[in-house]
C-alpha cells in the first residue's frame, strides 16, 4: 500500500478533475480530503440531514451521545498522519482523543474478563466531531440522496436526485454508501460493475437496535464498557467516560446483538427499550448497575455493520467506467478500514496501485 505522503505530495492528475462522491462517512470525506489534495474538484453528497454516516452522535440535553461506532483504532500510520493532519477544530486542537476505558467481556460461563488492553480512540466531544472537522473545506451537500446517474454524450456522468434534479456532470464518480444502497444505485443507473454482484451476494448485512439512556446519579457499573454474551444484548458503554464530554450524570449506550436486532427489526421502540434495559440491568446486577434512568432514546440502524471477515477487496475502480467503490464494507467493516479503503481507491484512481478487486 503506498502511504498518504506518496499521494499528496505528488500531484500526477493531468488536469482538473471533477470528481463527485457519493456519501460522507469516513469512506467519502477521506476520498474527497485525498482528492482535493490532488487538486481534483470534488463534491460531496450524502442523503443525511449532515455528514458523518455512521460516526454518528445524537443530541442529548447536555451534549451529544455516540449511537453508531464507538472507538476506532489506529494501525495505518496513514490513517494517523491523516488524522493528525484534517481532524482537527477550529482552534487547530486534535479532534480525537484515546479513550484509556476499562473494558470487559463476558465468557460463556457468564463469568467477566477483563478486554485485552489496546489503544482505542473516539472523537472529542463527541465522535461525529471527527467527520465534522473533515468535511471542513469540502463542498458537502448533506440532504441530497444521488437516485442516479446517468452517462453523457462526452463519457461523463450526470448525477440524478429522487425528484430527478441534475446535481451536475462529472468526470470521475465514487460510491461509498453501504453495500445495499450502493448496488440499488448501480442498477438505477444501469451500470454493470465486473464480479460487483458475487460480492454484494456474499456479505452479511447487520441491522443494530440502540439505545441511549442518562443515569443521572451514574449507573455505578464497575467498567466503562461490557461486551455481553446474552441474546439480546451485545454492547454497552459509558459514553460519559469518553474524554471531553460534559454533563451531569451518565449517558450510557447500548447495542443489541445483530441477530435479535434483525429479528425485531419492525418491533416497537417502546419495547426494544425495556428488553434492552431489562437486559442491561439483570446482566450487570453483579456489577452493581443502579437501575436509575431518566431519558433514553432508542434509535435503529439498518445496515450497521457488515464486511468481509477477512481482508475484502479492499475498494474497486473500473479505469473504463471511471466508477470507484469504497467503504468499510468492502474491508472488515470499521472505522479505519473505511479510510483504508478509501486510501487505496484514490490510489487506484491516480494510478498508484491495482485496481482493486473486481475489475
Ligand atoms: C451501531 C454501530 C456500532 C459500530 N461500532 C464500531 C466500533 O466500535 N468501531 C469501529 O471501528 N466501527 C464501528 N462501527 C462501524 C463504523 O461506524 C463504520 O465502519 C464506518 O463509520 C463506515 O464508514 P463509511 O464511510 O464506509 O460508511 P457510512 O458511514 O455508512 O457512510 C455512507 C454514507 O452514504 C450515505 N448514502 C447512502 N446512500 C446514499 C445515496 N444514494 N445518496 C447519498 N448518500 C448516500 C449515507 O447517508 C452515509 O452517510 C459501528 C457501526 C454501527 C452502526
């Protein structure tokens, strides 16, 4: 893999590209800081109300609450350089933080063992504050899902909106949302991708049920985060252990397993949240969780998690079509395999490396 330095400090575009980006997750605003670097023109658009896809926080009272991905790694040194160089406010302080959490896990005799210690890091204040300091300097536009696209006289593409808006003519298009959307968009378009099909055939989509939920007197449990062995309940983390977040109280995150998540995936909110909590309370009773809530709110995610248990293609561009995917999916499904894989799309694209594996 070649690094972030090789591909922003050469600058092999021939001429201004115009390149637009489908979604603004991590996959889409690291594609689009790595193109802009390359001088490209690049748009941005994602189908939410603001970026960010599943680096999500949702507004509490006090702050802001992470629903979707918890902490991230750092492995890539690129990823870090990257990091180190875009996610940063407006003061030019860092926008991630390592969170020092204690973790446990359940064994299967139900019994907690400490989580292997690692380095694991979240946005500050909050984990949507990272997309948020990326999307800084691109042309994002946020509400805006791409029906579409549409091949033009010249060998470009035309983007389409649901209400069949043009929302212009680009040269080069890359596709980030999640494996379902992005083959929905594909046939839309009529495009075939080569050996798209079997990849989107093979992997698993998870839908996650979440709940957020404040104890104002603290939830008193003896870790910051528990990954359960339970039928209903996969993960629950303290969110107020996170570096920089205010409030009085703990605001506490919980996520159910995949399986009952896609079990109940039409099941009431109101009952989610009691199972949910139910859940939490009995399966942490000996760790002493006092059963104290105030606010809670429940959120559902339909395609949560999903990836290639192994290494995935990684990202695909077809030179001929000028289409690139990336996106965790098509790595293990996680916050840095989002930005890996972008890294090597782009590289592909500028003709650093493969094209990836399906082309
Ligand atoms: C509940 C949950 C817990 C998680 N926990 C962790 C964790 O602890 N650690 C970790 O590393 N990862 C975790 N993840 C996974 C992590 O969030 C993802 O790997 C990462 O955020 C994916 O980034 P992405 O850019 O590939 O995709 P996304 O963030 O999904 O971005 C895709 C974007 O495309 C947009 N979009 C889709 N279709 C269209 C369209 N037609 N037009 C316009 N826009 C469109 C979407 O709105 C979305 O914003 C978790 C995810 C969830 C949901």
């Amino acid at each position: 893999m070649a690094t972030t330095n090789k591909t922003m400090n050469r600058n092999l575009t021939p001429a201004i590209r115009r390149v637009a980006i489908v979604g603004s997750g991590m996959a889409g605003l690291s594609a689009g800081k790595l193109l802009r670097a390359q001088g490209c023109d690049v748009t941005l658009f994602d189908k939410a109300r603001g970026p960010g896809g599943r680096m999500a926080s949702k507004r509490v009272t006090d702050g802001a609450v992470d629903i979707g991905a918890q902490y991230f790694t750092i492995r890539n040194p690129d990823f870090r350089e990257f990091l180190g160089r875009f996610a940063v406010d407006d003061d030019n302080q860092p926008s991630v933080q390592e969170w020092s959490a204690r973790l446990r896990y359940q064994r299967a005799d139900k019994g907690w063992e400490p989580m292997r210690a690692a380095m694991r890091y979240v946005g500050v204040p909050r984990m949507s504050a990272i997309t948020r300091a990326l999307s800084r300097g691109l042309d994002v536009r946020c509400s805006t899902r791409v029906e579409r696209l549409e091949s033009t006289t010249d060998s470009r593409w035309r983007l389409v909106d649901t209400v069949g808006a043009e929302l212009g003519v680009y040269d080069d298009v890359v596709i980030t949302a999640p494996p379902v959307q992005t083959d929905t968009l594909l046939k839309n378009s009529g495009i075939e991708l080569a050996g798209a099909a079997a990849v989107f055939a093979g992997l698993p989509l998870e839908a996650c049920w979440a709940l957020i939920v404040h104890f104002p007197k603290g939830a008193r449990a003896e870790a910051d985060g528990f990954s359960f062995n339970h039928t209903a309940l996969q993960w629950a983390a303290n969110n107020s252990s996170k570096p920089g977040r205010d409030g009085d109280g703990e605001w506490w995150v919980l996520h159910a397993r995949a399986d009952w998540s896609e079990k109940f995936r039409d099941a009431d909110p109101e009952w989610i949240k009691t199972e949910l909590l139910s859940a939490f309370a009995m399966a942490v009773d000996s760790l002493g969780l006092s059963d104290d809530v105030t606010e809670t709110i429940t959120h559902r995610w339909l395609y949560a998690k999903t990836g290639f248990a192994g290494e995935g293609p990684g990202h695909v561009w077809s030179n001929s079509e000028r289409i690139g995917l990336c996106g965790d999916w098509l790595t293990a499904g996680r916050v840095e395999g989002a930005f890996t894989s972008a890294q090597g799309l782009v590289e592909a694209m500028l003709g650093l490396s493969s094209p990836g594996g399906m082309t």
